[in-house]
C-alpha cells in the first residue's frame, strides 16, 4: 500500500508542474511587436522619411474609459514633421490588413456615440432600483470628462506643423486582435506586427 501511495506522489510530482507550465503557456497574454528586420524602440515600430518620423505601437488605451480596450483595437501612432513645410494627414492615411481584410480607424464620433449609450446603460444596470428621469448632475459630468479625455487622446487628423508633433490613440475593429499578425500602413508605408 505504502509503495503505490509513494508511486501515485512520485507521478503528482513530475506530472503536476508540467500541467501548470502548459497551462500558464495556454492562458498567457500575447502582445503584438514589429517583426523582426523593422526598426524599433521601447516596442514602438518606426518609420523614417525625409519629411517624417513615424512611430506605431498597438497598446492598450490608458484613460479612465478602459471598457474601450474590450470593444476595440486601440493603436497609439506619433508622427513628427521634420520638414519645413506644412503636411496634411489625410483620414484616410492609416489602416491595418490581416487575414486579407482591410480595415479603417473607426471614426471618433461612433465612439463617442457607442460611450455615450454605454455609460447610460451602465447607470441604469439595476432595474429594481427607483430612479430619477432626470440625469444626476455628476453623471453628466463624469461623462463629459471621460469625453473630453478620448477625443484629446485621440489623433486628430490634418495640417502638422514644421517641426511639430501630432500624437493620439486610433482605433480599429476589436477582430485584429484574434488574428496571429497584421500589416500597419501608414501613409503608404507598410510595416508588420507579430503576436509574440
């Protein structure tokens, strides 16, 4: 009895921690960086022109909204003018493609609308609970703030000074984040991340 109780442990032993490494491998978080070849810094991708630096980095949205990261695929893009001239970033300069589909950063203001109905449904979650029809006042005012917060987080499309630098989140459709790697174009310039 003694032999097959010391058998069973000797088995727990040697099986248990390769059950729990490939189930920590399973559940682990996996995180897009720029294919190996493209220049790179603190896990930013960056594109240089004469005119343009450019520097793309999918991440996770960091204000106080962070129901965003659940509905969509923020990325975060700096761009400065190293011209001495003015140039344009049109709304169609940016998109991803992965698994042979293109996608566009979703607009702002579908956002903003989307946050908007969220927050409502939000305060009202609890349908037993007696409210006002009225909007409580700092309701109103928290959203507001969390407004004001994504559209200037966000990146504004349009005239980059000399020298100048425009930065902000965009954000995509949340199905790139099943795919295993997307290409980015900025601007007519492609570059790849890969899930590692």
């Amino acid at each position: 009895m003694k032999a097959v109780m010391k058998t069973t442990n000797n088995i727990l032993i040697i099986i248990l921690p390769m059950v729990v490494f490939l189930l920590s491998g399973a559940c682990s978080i996996r995180h897009y960086f720029p294919a190996e070849g493209i220049l790179t810094e603190d896990r930013y991708a960056i594109i240089r022109s004469d005119s343009l630096l450019i520097a793309v980095k999918p991440t996770s949205y960091n204000g106080n909204y962070q129901s965003l990261n659940n509905r969509f695929f923020p990325v975060f893009i700096r761009i400065k003018n190293n011209s001495g001239n003015r140039i344009n970033i049109p709304e169609s300069a940016f998109s991803i493609i992965t698994i042979d589909q293109q996608y566009d950063p979703v607009p702002i203001q579908f956002i903003l609308d989307s946050l908007r109905q969220n927050l409502f449904l939000e305060e009202t979650r609890d349908i037993f609970q007696p409210s006002s029809p009225y909007p409580n006042p700092l309701d109103e005012t928290r959203t507001q703030d969390i407004y004001f917060e994504i559209v200037n987080k966000s990146f504004s499309y349009g005239d980059l000074l000399p020298g100048e630098i425009k930065e902000g989140y965009l954000f995509y459709n949340k199905a790139i984040s099943y795919g295993n790697s997307f290409s980015f174009d900025a601007l007519g310039k492609t570059i790849l991340f890969e899930k590692k």
